[in-house]
C-alpha cells in the first residue's frame, strides 16, 4: 500500500489523438513533482468518450511518455512502466466502480434522473438567452419527479442522464498556482454526472478516481480550473479527501493562438497553394476532400491525411505533438528542458538542465500564471547546441537509430562507412537528428536519376571565368588518376588544382563539383561529399554533368 503521507501525482490523458505538446508539459510537471518528493506518478487514460478514445492513441500516449523520459509508477503497463494495486488504469474498465459511487449519491437523494431531452435543454438555453441570464440547469422539473414515475420512465428506456443536485453556498478553490478563488453561489449548477449512454462524466469519473488511486495533488491545464469546483462539490458529497490543486499556465504560439493541428492546415494550405496544387496525389485524400478543404479555410483534415499530403509535397509541418517533434529529430531530453521553462524556471540564469534536476528543483510556488509562448527558434537552438556538445559516436548511435526508425530506405541504401563519413561531416551543421536525411537525399539518389535543373546549378555550372563546366572537365582529369579516395586524398588532389587553376579560391573550384555529384548547391563539404559517394558514383554523375555541358565547351 502507499504510505499515507507519500505524494501521488497523477497524468490522466484522454486519448483522443496524439500527445500534444502542453500534455506533454503537464505530464513532466507531474512526474518531476512527484519524483522530486519521492512520491509516485499515476498514468490514467479518461477514455470515457467514446466518440474520441482509441487504443492506439493509448499506446502512442505511453510511447511519448517513455521517449521523453517520464515512467510512471502505477498505470497500464508498457515497456516496464506501470501496474499497480488500483488498476485498471483505463476508466472504460471502471464503469462499475462508478456505478457503485453513483448508486450512493443517487440513495442519499443528491442525485437524480433527468429526461430532458436535447431539444428541451437547447430550448431552455434560448429562453435563459432571450431573458438575458446564464442558463443554470436546476432540475426542478426532474427532481420533483415521484419515484415510480422514474422507475417506470426508465424501464420504458426513455434515455435518462443523472445529474448532481449542487447544494448552495459559494465554492472556495484553494489553488497552489492561481491563488484562491471564490466561486459565487448559484454558479455551479446540476451537472450531469453519467451520461445518457450509461458512462460517467468526467466530472464524475475524476473525482472516484483521484479519491481511489490516492491522488494528493491534481495538477493540470488551466483549462480545467473552472471544472474544479465540480470536482470539491462530489468530493464533498461522497466523503472524499480534497487534493491539493495546481492549474498549470497554457501554451500557445508566439501570437497567442492556441497551438494546434489546425496550425498544420494552415501551413500545408498555403504551401499547396503556392505551388499551384489543384489535384490531390492518389492515396492521400479523395479528390472532393481535397477540394473542400482548400476552399474552406475552416476545415480540418484527418491527421493522416495532413501527414501524406505533407510527405507528398515535401512540406514541412510545425510541430505540435510529441511524435511530431520526435520525427522532426529533437532530443527528448532538449524538448523536456525546454517544455519545463514553459510555464516555470529555475530562477537566476540557468535554462540549461536535465529532467533530474527539475525533478530536484520543481516547485509550484515558480510555476507562471499566464500562458507561455512557444518560442520555436530558441527550442531550435537548444537543440543544435545539445547535438554539436555530444561526443561523436553518440551523435553516429542516435542518428542511426533516428534514421533506422523514420528514414529505413536511406539507411539500407548507405553501406556503414558511408553512414559514418556522413555523420562526421553533418554533425556540426545539424540542428537535429532529421538534417543529415533531409539534406542529403542526393546520396541515396541513384546516379543516373540525378538532375541540375534549377537557376543556381545552372548559374555555378555555365558561370564564372573560367566558367565551372571549365573546372569540372579539368577536375574529373585530375580525379580519375586519384586513388586515394578519402577526405584527405581528395584535398591532397583538389586543393593543389585550385591553387593551379583558380588562384586558389577554393570555392570556385568546389562548387561546380558539388552541383555535378549532388545537383544542388548546399552539400557536407566537398571532399567528404565526394569521399561518401565513393570514386565510381562521383565520377558516373561528374560525367552525366558534363554531357549536358554546351557543346561550346
Ligand atoms: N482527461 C483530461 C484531459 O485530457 C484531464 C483531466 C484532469 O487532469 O483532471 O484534458
């Protein structure tokens, strides 16, 4: 059993999708809380809606929690993390549970049934609209019901909710973060407890639950302050504990828009509107989807469907969830550090920790009120700053397993000594693990397939005096007899040319040869390009460049 005095902290995701970013924030907040003070953190999936909840969202939630490295104690288990005297951890398996503390309420008249239909109750929202007050549901009408009526109604299967009777009297909310707040008589209404469909709220669910896993301190998104005066009025009607609370500031964008997957929308609309897409590519969104969706700047696609479009198009998507990130090459341990200074800080000038040290130094008293601003460039510098300080053989093993995981073509098509020259020549340009793939697609290219179609190649190649087609037709004389093809025999080779042939600027020699092996004019630098490739595929593509050289030549 858990000693009555240890601190429980608990992380209860619906799990409606991926794990966005502010969950993320919120989870770290309650493991390190609970880590910190020896305490225990309680993964929780509030899959009672069942319009929204899936399984595999479940397993993705536990996934990102293990990447960035927040275990959870007691919860499902997953990967070594989990189990637990208060299972099951999944409120869709706890309906009786919830039953029973319903049956109580219902028993000692404090909960009731309500027949009002939807209609009914939109109807009663517009009058309490018309008179100009806030529609509170006082449940006159179902609460003077007689009991039979009830029984009787309800084995006819007329669809019932149950509603909690609010007593009256303001409700004090006593927050570690916000403050302390009064909320007014009358505000808090009869709320629905268990739905229509025989599932409790989350109102109601929250509550059983917290009082049963031994939660002593709820802490969660701002977004559900107002939920917690709910929450104190069951507790205090079933007999339970009050947890210590503490409402966690929101994450928005620099604007201050909430961050979210419509964010993707916006990004991939606009990109497929300025390269003139009319036609969606097959296997990514039907045609009349596609239509809708770039008419309407409302609507949202499937995530699915935003990712393959994305992919098709080569369109690079903000980050909003922890998967999102992960595929984008972040550490975890940066996106972890930079989460925690959303919304709290250590004090003085230190930015720079790992999740122990939070776990030692969290505390609520310098967790901020208002929201944080989602400062993606500083993320970006924490993270390249994080990569260029790692040793070099860390930097090959998590590059290789990023690679393995989300770019297995690429990796299948580099022999090790490849994959290796390219990660000594990457890993101070890289600002994530994602660089080396996204740039350096040439390589994988098979050399017949290369092209040098844009202005810049084109600009490098017929440029210049003498002009690159010069250079390279020079050069691939001097590389042909070079047999020690490595980064120091190609200097030991090329260097020497510039200095012959182009007094000695190097970069006008080089650049006609990286756009003839790599088509474009950003590459590693060139000796390494050419040493990756290898002396046959270099020359086959320095070839193909020269035969579209103007016969002039
Ligand atoms: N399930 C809720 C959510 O995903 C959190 C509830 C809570 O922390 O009390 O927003």
């Amino acid at each position: 059993m858990t000693p009555s005095n240890t601190v429980v902290t608990r992380f209860a995701p619906s799990p409606s999708g991926h794990l966005h970013v502010g969950g993320a924030r919120t989870a770290l907040f309650c493991w390190a809380y609970a880590r910190g003070r020896s305490g225990k953190l309680v993964l929780r999936i509030e899959d009672t809606d069942q319009k929204r909840s899936s399984d595999s969202a479940s397993v993705g939630f536990a996934r990102d929690l293990k990447w960035l490295g927040i275990a959870w104690d007691e919860g499902p288990e997953f990967e070594g993390c989990g189990g637990g005297p208060h299972g099951p951890y999944f409120q869709s398996e706890r309906l009786e549970t919830y039953q029973r503390y319903l049956d109580q309420l219902i028993a000692s008249g404090v909960a009731y049934y309500a027949f009002e239909s939807p209609q009914e109750l939109t109807a009663m929202r517009e009058a309490a609209k018309a008179q100009n007050r806030p529609f509170r549901y006082t449940g006159e009408v179902a609460r003077a019901l007689p009991p039979d009526r009830v029984r009787a109604m309800l084995a006819e299967g007329r669809p019932a909710v149950v509603r909690f009777h609010t007593p009256p009297g303001a409700i004090t909310i006593v927050d570690e973060v916000l403050g302390t707040a009064l909320i007014p008589d009358g505000e808090t209404d009869d709320f629905v407890i268990r739905k229509a469909d025989g599932y409790p709220t989350y109102h109601f669910a929250v509550v059983v639950d917290d009082e049963l896993m031994g939660v002593t301190h709820v802490l969660r998104a701002q977004e559900h302050f107002n939920n917690t005066a709910k929450h104190i009025v069951l507790q205090d009607a079933l007999g339970f504990r009050r947890p210590t609370y503490g409402h966690l500031p929101l994450i928005f964008n620099p604007d201050g828009s909430k961050m979210s997957k419509r964010d993707k929308d916006k990004v991939l609309r606009k990109a497929l509107v300025e390269k003139g897409v009319t036609e969606p590519p097959t296997a990514t969104v039907t045609r009349q989807r596609f239509t809708a969706w770039m008419a309407d700047k409302t609507m949202q696609l499937e995530l699915e469907e935003t990712m393959a479009l994305a992919e098709a198009y080569q369109v690079a998507l903000p980050e909003i969830n922890v998967d999102d990130f992960r595929r984008s090459g972040y550490l975890p341990e940066v996106l972890c550090n930079f989460l925690s200074l959303n919304g709290w800080s250590p004090g003085g000038d230190l930015e720079t920790f790992d999740n122990e040290f939070l776990a030692s130094h969290f505390d609520l008293d310098r967790v901020v009120k208002t929201p944080a601003k989602f400062d993606r460039a500083k993320l970006l510098a924490f993270n390249l700053h994080a990569i260029a300080s790692m040793p070099r053989e860390e930097f090959v093993r998590r590059t290789a397993a990023h690679g393995a995981a989300f770019h297995p073509s690429f990796m299948e098509r580099l022999s090790s000594e490849q994959f290796s020259g390219l990660c000594n020549a990457s890993h101070e340009r890289s600002k994530t693990l994602d660089d080396l793939f996204r740039t350096n697609t040439f390589i994988t290219t098979a050399d017949d397939l290369l092209v040098w179609d844009s202005k810049a190649t084109r600009k490098v190649l017929e440029g210049g005096s003498p002009s690159g087609f010069h250079h390279l037709k020079a050069l691939r004389e001097v590389l042909v007899t070079t047999d020690d093809w490595t980064v120091a025999g190609l200097e030991g080779v090329i260097t020497p040319y510039a200095v012959r042939s182009a007094e000695g600027n190097l970069g006008a020699v080089a650049q006609p040869l990286r756009v003839a092996v790599s088509g474009s004019t950003v590459s590693p630098p060139i000796f390494d390009t050419l040493a990756i490739l290898g002396k046959a595929s270099a020359l086959r593509r320095i070839d193909r460049c020269l035969a579209h050289s103007p016969a002039t030549l």
